[in-house]
C-alpha cells in the first residue's frame, strides 16, 4: 500500500513510503520528498480532471469521516496514467479537535482495470457478434433452478427482453408439437448435448413462423451432478428456406431431367476423357436404343456418328472455352440396330465453380420423322401431284441455277480466249428450253372427262421421261403445258433432235388403262441460250413464243425462237402501246357495215367495226391490234367503249340496229353487264336494237360467269348470236345448250361458191340446221352477186359484204 500524508494547515503533501513514491511516478527517491503541490494530475475514471470538492481529502474534511475507497485516475510528470484505489483518515490534533492532517492509502488496481476493460471490449464485441448474426445464448443454472437468456433470445421468440424469462415448459410452448415431441425423446435418450445441434420450429408471439437451431452442454461437478446447461441458438429460417427450395430444385432437375419426353446427358469435358457421359435419361435411351446404364460412364463417340464426332467435341471445346454461343446443332446418332437418328442438339456448360471438370448438359431432339416429313413436303413442293415430274416452281429453279453455271463457263472462256465471240454452236455449251402443249387436249376432258385427261397425261409424262432420260428435267406446267429442260449442250442443234424425238413418241396411239384408244399430237417451242446472259423468264417467254409459231402453223410441229419471232415480239409490243395510247387518248374510230336481206337488199342491220387511228401509222385495222388486246386483256376496255358508242348511235336515230362483237373475256368481267345496263338506260335505248355477236370458243370454254351474263343479255332483249361459225371446232352441241337468235357463216365457206359444190352443199347444211333451232343465218364476205344468188337458194337469210356496202364512218 502507498501511504500520503497531507498536512491540514500547510497544505504541503508528504510521500510517507516507496510504494507511494512508485504508484505516483516518483520511484524510491521520492520518499519523504514534500509538496507544496502535487506534481500529479488526478483524473476521474472516464479520463477528466477531478473537480476540487470531490477530492477525498476536502470531503473528510468537511465531513470529519473517512473517504469511501474509491478509483482514481493519477497522471505522473510524465504522462502515464495508473489507476490507483485510494481511501483516506483524517487525523484530529488530541488538544483542540481540529483537524490536523489527511492520511491517504493507495493500492494499485491498474492491471485489474485494464483486466475489467478488455473484458467489457470482449463482452461488448461478443454482444455486436451477437446482434449482427442473430445468436443468442441461454442457460440454466441446475443449483438455482434459474434459467438466463440473452436479448437475442427473446427476440426469437417475439417476447419482450424486459418481462420474465421463461422456463422450460414455457420454451416448449412456443415449439411445433412435432418438434417439442422429438426433442422430449431426444432429452430422454441423452443425444440432446450430442454437439451436432437441433434443428426445430417456434411459433412466435405475433403468429410468424420461424425455424431455429440449438446447440448446448453440460456442466457437472465431479460427483456427476448437474451443475447447469448452456446454449445457444439461432434463427436458421432463412437457410432452411433455401435447403427446401434447393431440395425442390434437385426434385424438379431429376425429374425433368430423367422424365422428359427429348434426350438429356450430363457430359465431362474433363481433359482425358472428354466426352464421357456421367448422366443420361430414358429418352436418350430409346433413341439410340440402349438402357440408361449402358449409357453412363461411357463416350458420346460410341453413339455419335464418326462423321459428326470431331465437330462435335470441337465445338464442345469452343463452348467450355466461351468462344461461341450456344446455338442448335444437326446431329445424327447411332441407333443400336445400326440405322442413323437425326436430331437437333443444344448444349449448355454447366457453371459449378470448378474450371478443371467443366461439365456439358445435352439436349437432344430426334427430327428424324420431323426431317422425314419435311423432305416429303419439298419434294411435292417441287413435284406435280399428278404426274410426279418436276412443277413449275423446281423447274423455275433449275433453269435459273442452268443459266448461271452457263454464264460462269462463258465468262470463264471469254478469260481464257480474250477477243474471240463464243456464240452458239461455239462448243462452250447451251440450255435449250422445250415447251409443249397437247393439242386439241380440251376433247378429251370435254368428250371423255377429266379422269381420262389424266391417265392420258400421266402416259405424256411417262413417255416425256422415257425419251429424254436422266439428262434432262422434265416438268409439267399445269394443264397440258409440259417443258423439257436441256443444259450442257455440246451442240445447240441437238435440241431440234430431242424434240423431233418427242413429236415421234408422242404422235404413237395411246391405250390407256381406261380402255380408251387416243391420238394425239404436241406443239412445241424451242428456246436455247449459249451466253447464260437471259433470265428464266426471258428464256420462256422465248419459248413461249416460239408454240405459238408452232401452233399457228398448224399444230403436231415445232418452232425454235429465232430473229422472226424477235422481231414479232417487238411488234406486239409496240402494237400494245399504239392500243393503250388510242384507249386513253380518242385515237379509236367505228366504221358500220351492213347487213341486208338477200332477198331485197334491204339493210336490216349494221355491224361496228372498230379501227385504230395511229398518229405515225395512220388507220389501223382490227386484224393489227385485236390479238393483242386479247392477250393483253385490254379487249374487255375495247369491247366496252364500242358497245357505249353503238348505243349513243343507237340513240341519234340513225340506225335500227348496231351489232357489236364481244370477247369471252369482256362477258367474264363482272363490271361490263352493269356498264351495258347504264348505258341503255343513259340513252334510253331498248335492249332489242343491240346484237351482240359471240365466238365458238366463247360457248366452248363457258364458264358459269358467262353462261349468266348471256342469260342477263336475253332478259334485256338483246339478240346474241354466233360468229365467225366453221372456223372454230364446228360442234353442233351448244346450238342446243344455248338459246341463239343467229348464226354468221364465215366468209371462207362463202368464198369457196362457184368452185366447190361440197362449200355449197356444206352452206345448205348448216342453214338448215340453223333454221331447225329457230335461228336466222348471216354469210359474211359476199362480195359478187352469183355468192348472192347462192346463198339465197340454200335458204340464207342476210347477206353482208362489200357487194352490199363497205364499212364506213356514221355520219
């Protein structure tokens, strides 16, 4: 103990031992030194200075009893501070009671403070532990019968740190009976303190449920009893949420996984044996035939197809090594019977933190009948139903890839033999282009049916293919409309032969398993390119051209496209545009002919005739431009503007009766009755002064849109009738399918009066037929009077020609 003496009535302070003189920062020499005033700083235990009145020796004084103990704070010359524990005696003169001096003991307790400070460091960073992660700690103390838990504790339960810890059975209270029943059994059999900790549900005060997991141990004497439990426990909720999701989520995994309906491995791409398959599902199984353990644990090589293999591992490597993306990829395995099984293949790496033992989920999807069926479905794509030879969308195809290897070969020679012209016959080689049409095809469908029309025309295909071989592509357009595709001509020449070929093959009779015995013949066209420079189009359109030719020339022939026809095709272009110009601009004219009784002369009617008044060309007459309004479609607007300018003549007054030619095309346009209609109706002209006269092929191609409008004409009193008869297919039949007013015989019988007494046997034959179906007959082209006579004698009714009148322009 250090011992100070203060003096009451000097105020000087003596260090009465070493031990003082050491506690004070003095060391031996300072024993029995005196101070006037100290050379120490007294500091209250938080580190401030201690106030002057509660210093011990001024409260004894004051109070004549000693100081409490009490620890203060000394701060010595040097800065230190040692905490010392000081009590005081006040010493009192023995004569007259005053007090004389202060004695001041110290005991030095700075190791014990600086031990009572660590622990409260520890405690309160214990606590903080305590409250950031949520462990609490209890304990029962065996002996007392107490239980003590921490803050933390209560807040587990939702209970208020503040009221009365719960015992035992108030604890169990708040557990899930399950729960509470387990760990009775558990403190029953002694495996509570098992270390390992338990893991239970509460109930909280505010109905929340929470998960929490306790660990405990004893502590008993040396006799065995027990002295207490302590534990602790902490709110697991959250890391039990996560197992059961986890747990779900493995659930799920394994069961998409090895139920689903596409094939699933688990594939390492360890180095070493990359490849191998460490899981796989039934439905990989079944695609290649095996069980699921056959499959696991060996390589994908084994039921990869060796082909696919080594772009397979390459691109699980690029995959592992985040070079490419994943993406789909056209497989095939090896089924266990030996047969390929194409299918679709998308991989993913699996993230498992591991970059030595990168693994690779698989999915399969077996396209094999998917491929299947979509190779069907191009081949009829390309395929004509009926026939099985190529359709117009793979021939479209295959010319166009024959034009462009022509034109690369030609450009490939032009750079080997810079300054020669490779033309046609230059070797290089050509694509020729046969287009034929059955001719007269429409008898059979009409005469026999449709059903026999297409046996015949399977037999066509058969016999096409027969002749032309496998060098050649042979397709059916639609209809009766068939091309022969030849590319890698060495000759152009040699087209003419192929297609002579054809017409010889195809003129041979048909039986046809119908039982029908047929001839028939073809009409074809040739197009041939050398320089590849033509388009598909161009090359049909050549060949187009070049049937036409044929079929102008009488049919069971073919015409190559050539300079001619070139220049017929600029032609009809350039009659097209005079057409469409004298449409828009007023460059049309009507010229009336008319039609008189042979009997008298009389006129009975007048046909309209339109010509084209051409600003280069001058007039123009129909023979120039009317097939080429009919294979424009631009004769529906011819025919309408002279049907609205007979009727305005009609109307003038001059004329009883105007008739108008009208194509097919015109009576199929749904607009052009309704036209007819306004325009009688304008002009208040009756239907019975209009005549309209129709073509054979109008009545032998009708279609129901015609047959309605002929219908609509005779309920408006407009009289139809026939024109141009014997030119066209002669059949009798729609005499009595439709109910005429006339028939018009074409000028070419009439021409033939006075040399041929077949032409007038022939004129008697068709007006009496006429007349026996209540029609009246016109001869067209009468142009002498003994043409008159004839016609007069075999019973014709009307006569029109230049005998009687050429056309002329109204007045």
């Amino acid at each position: 103990e250090g011992i100070l003496v203060r003096d009451a009535r000097g105020g000087h302070v003596v260090l009465s031992n070493a031990a003082c003189s050491e506690m004070l920062g003095y060391g031996a020499d300072g024993v029995g030194q005196v101070f006037d005033r100290p050379g120490w700083r007294v500091v209250c235990p938080n580190g401030s200075d201690l106030e002057r009145d509660d210093r011990p020796s001024n409260v004894t004084a004051r109070t004549g009893l000693p100081c409490r103990d009490r620890v203060l704070g000394i701060e010595d010359p040097d800065g230190a501070v040692r905490w010392l524990s000081a009590s005081a005696l006040p010493v009192f003169h023995p004569l007259t009671g005053e007090l004389s001096r202060v004695v001041t003991r110290f005991i030095d307790v700075t190791e014990t403070r600086r031990s009572q400070q660590a622990l409260a460091r520890s405690e309160r960073r214990l606590s903080d532990a305590q409250q950031i992660t949520g462990l609490a700690w209890w304990e029962y103390d065996a002996v007392a019968d107490r239980h003590t838990w921490s803050p933390q504790m209560f807040a587990h339960l939702g209970l208020d740190a503040s009221g009365p810890t719960p015992d035992l059975h108030g604890f169990l209270a708040f557990l899930d009976p399950v729960d509470r029943a387990a760990l009775a059994r558990q403190a029953g059999d002694g495996s509570w303190h098992d270390g390992e900790g338990h893991v239970f549900r509460v109930r909280r005060t505010d109905g929340a449920e929470r998960v929490l997991q306790s660990w405990s141990t004893e502590v008993r004497d040396p006799a065995g009893r027990l002295v207490s439990v302590f534990g602790t426990t902490l709110d697991v909720t959250d890391r039990e949420q996560s197992a059961v999701a986890l747990r779900d989520n493995e659930h799920r995994f394994r069961v998409a996984f090895d139920y689903a309906p596409n094939g699933m491995a688990l594939v390492s791409m360890k180095p070493g044996v990359e490849g191998r398959i460490v899981r796989a599902n039934e439905a990989i199984g079944a695609m290649i035939g095996c069980d699921v353990a056959d499959i696991i644990g060996g390589r994908m090589s084994r039921w990869l197809h060796p082909d696919d293999l080594p772009r397979s591992l390459e691109y699980l490597h690029a995959l592992v090594a985040g070079t490419v993306v994943s993406t789909p990829q056209a497989r095939r395995f090896i089924h266990a019977d030996g047969h390929s099984v194409h299918v679709d293949v998308s991989s993913v790496v699996i993230d498992d933190g591991s970059t030595d033992s990168p693994y690779v989920l698989t999915h399969a999807v077996d396209v094999t009948a998917s491929r299947a069926q979509q190779a069907e479905l191009e081949r009829l794509a390309h395929t004509d139903v009926l026939t099985g030879l190529a359709n117009r969308a793979a021939l479209d195809t295959a010319v166009t890839v024959a034009l462009a290897e022509l034109s690369a070969k030609a450009s490939m020679g032009a750079q080997a033999h810079p300054g020669q012209h490779h033309g046609v016959g230059s070797g290089r080689g050509s694509v020729a282009l046969l287009l034929l049409d059955l001719d007269r095809f429409k008898l059979v469908n009409d005469s026999l049916g449709h059903h026999v029309g297409d046996v015949m025309l399977v037999e066509v295909a058969r016999r096409l293919r027969e002749v032309v071989g496998t060098c050649a592509t042979v397709a059916r357009l639609g209809g009766d409309e068939f091309v022969v595709l030849l590319t890698d001509l060495g000759d152009p020449t040699g087209a003419g032969e192929v297609a002579d070929r054809v017409l010889a093959r195809l003129r041979e009779p048909y039986t046809l398993s119908t039982g029908h015995q047929l001839v028939s013949t073809v009409s074809l066209g040739i197009a041939v390119t050398a320089a590849g420079e033509q388009s598909a189009e161009d090359l049909f359109r050549q060949a187009d051209l070049a049937l036409y030719r044929a079929k102008d020339g009488g049919r069971d022939r073919r015409a190559v496209y050539d300079d001619a026809l070139r220049s017929r095709a600029v032609e009809r272009l350039d009659t097209e545009y005079r057409l469409r110009r004298a449409l828009s601009d007023g460059g049309l004219e009507i010229n009336l002919q008319p039609v008189v009784a042979l009997a008298d002369s009389v006129p009975r009617s007048w046909e309209a005739l339109v010509r084209l008044r051409d600003p280069e060309l001058g007039l123009l007459p129909p023979a120039v431009f009317i097939e080429v309004a009919e294979e424009t479609g631009l004769i529906a607007e011819l025919d309408t503007w002279v049907m609205e300018r007979a009727v305005g003549l009609l109307a003038a007054g001059t004329y009883s009766h105007i008739a108008v030619n009208v194509s097919c095309r015109t009576l199929e346009q749904h607009g052009w009755l309704d036209r007819l209609r306004a325009a009688l109706g304008h002009h208040r002209v009756p239907g019975s002064r209009l005549i309209v006269e129709i073509t054979e092929s109008t009545l032998l191609e009708a279609n129901p849109v015609v047959d309605r409008t002929l219908a609509a004409l005779r309920s408006l009193d407009v009289r139809v009738g026939l024109d141009d008869f014997g030119t066209g297919y002669s059949a009798m039949a729609y005499l009595q399918r439709f109910e005429l007013d006339f028939l018009k015989i074409d000028q070419s019988f009439v021409a033939q009066i006075g040399s041929s007494t077949r032409a007038v046997a022939t004129l008697r034959a068709v007006v009496d037929l006429a007349h026996a179906h209540g029609m009246l007959v016109t001869a067209e082209g009468v142009e002498t009077r003994e043409q008159a006579d004839v016609l007069l004698a075999v019973g014709c009714d009307l006569g029109q020609g230049w005998l009687f009148g050429r056309p002329a322009s109204p007045p």
